[in-house]
C-alpha cells in the first residue's frame, strides 16, 4: 500500500507542486489538501509549504495558523501524524505552537536567496532518519523571514533535549540565534526548518545534488515500518 502524504495549499504557497514532485520521486503518493478543508483525506504525513501565505501580512504564518485545515493538522499532529513544515509552513508551525520559538525578519532586512550549507544534529525524527547525525548538506534557502528566536531557557533546552533539527554551516543567512535552521518537537514526529530541501531532490534543480530526497525517503520508511 502506498503511503499517501498531504500537501497543504494555502493562498499565496508557492512551493506547494514542488513539495509534491519531491513526494512522487520518493515513491509516495501527493495528495493535494486545500486551506479551507479541515478534512486530511486519511493521510500518512502532511506538509506546510513554502511561499507567501495571505501575503505574510500581520507575521509570516500568523493567518495560515487559523485555516480550517490547521485545526485537525493540530490535533493530529499532537496525536502523532507526522507534519514538515518548510520555510512558511516552518513559520506556521511556530505560530500554530507546535514547534518552539519564532520567526523574524532577517536580521539584514532583505530578502535572501542562496544554496545554504548545513550540518544536520538530529537524525532520529520521522523526516530525518535517513540522514546521519554530523553529516553536511547543502540545499536551497529563500526567505525574508527567516531568523529563528527563542528565549533563552527554551535555546537551553532545545540544545540540550537534541531538538535542533539542522544549524547553519560557514554563514548564518538570517541572524537565526544559535544558528538553528530548523527544530523538531519532542516526540520528533513534528520538524521544521527554513530551507527547502524539496528543491534539492534532482540533480538537474536547485544545488544540482539530491540532499534534500532523504527528507522524503525517510517518512516513507518510517510509515510503511510503522
């Protein structure tokens, strides 16, 4: 049976086709989920895309928190469904409170665009176990933003519970604190981070590598042994 992954669209994603290539190469089936729909259609996993939700108006992710769709992601995401958002989705995550911190503006006030080098710290979560912990990576980074704060006791407890998913290798981008480029819940069935390993899956697109397949091959693995 073919694992069947969401892919959320809300008004002004941009990454939402993208994300769902990324899902068909790894071999699982993209099932496209409307903003507006709090049905899931019985999927596996679900991902928040990238883009310009409701024009990032008010914060990035602040309106996209309050679609229908994210009531029953919310819900089930605290009962386990596996749940990646990348950059905007990363950015809803934070708002929805299923991942810690924030985000804001970068730090250089302008928009960035670049192949981003990063270390991943954490590869037991349900999207990232196909990695190895300490290994390198490069993948695409576009964001305004970007720059990932917290206090000071949840950076503190972040870094010692391993829940910093992947931190910024030779530059950091956007002023993000403790170079932290994505995190992960306590559970690791929930991960978010600002660049976008889904541009990074043929060598043809993006970096011209294939770093950011394994996101998707290892939700696959981790639905069909679960």
């Amino acid at each position: 049976m073919t694992a069947r992954i969401g892919v959320v669209t809300f008004p002004g994603s941009l990454d939402d086709r993208d994300t769902q290539r990324a899902i068909r190469l790894a071999g699982a089936e993209p099932v496209a989920l409307w903003h507006k729909d709090k049905d899931l259609r019985q999927v596996d996993a679900v991902v928040l895309p990238g883009g310009f939700s409701y024009g990032d108006y008010l914060r990035a992710g602040a309106i996209s928190r309050f679609s229908p769709v994210m009531e029953t992601v919310i819900e089930q995401a605290k009962a386990g469904l596996p749940v990646l958002g990348i950059c905007n989705g990363f950015q809803v995550l934070t708002e929805a409170h299923l991942l810690p911190g924030g985000m804001l503006g970068n730090d250089h006030l302008h928009f960035i665009c670049r192949d981003q080098k990063l270390r991943v710290e954490n590869a037991e979560t349900a999207w990232t176990a196909d990695y190895t912990a300490g290994q390198e990576i490069h993948i695409p980074l576009k964001n305004m933003d970007g720059r990932y704060v917290a206090d000071r006791y949840t950076l503190d407890k972040l870094e010692a519970e391993g829940r910093v998913a992947f931190r910024y290798l030779d530059v950091n981008p956007n002023g993000s604190l403790n170079d932290i480029a994505g995190v992960t819940n306590e559970a690791g069935n929930v991960v978010g981070l600002m660049p976008h390993p889904e541009h990074a899956t043929e060598p043809l697109i993006g970096t011209g590598r294939t770093d950011g397949l394994p996101f998707f091959t290892s939700i696959l693995k981790k639905l069909v042994t679960a």
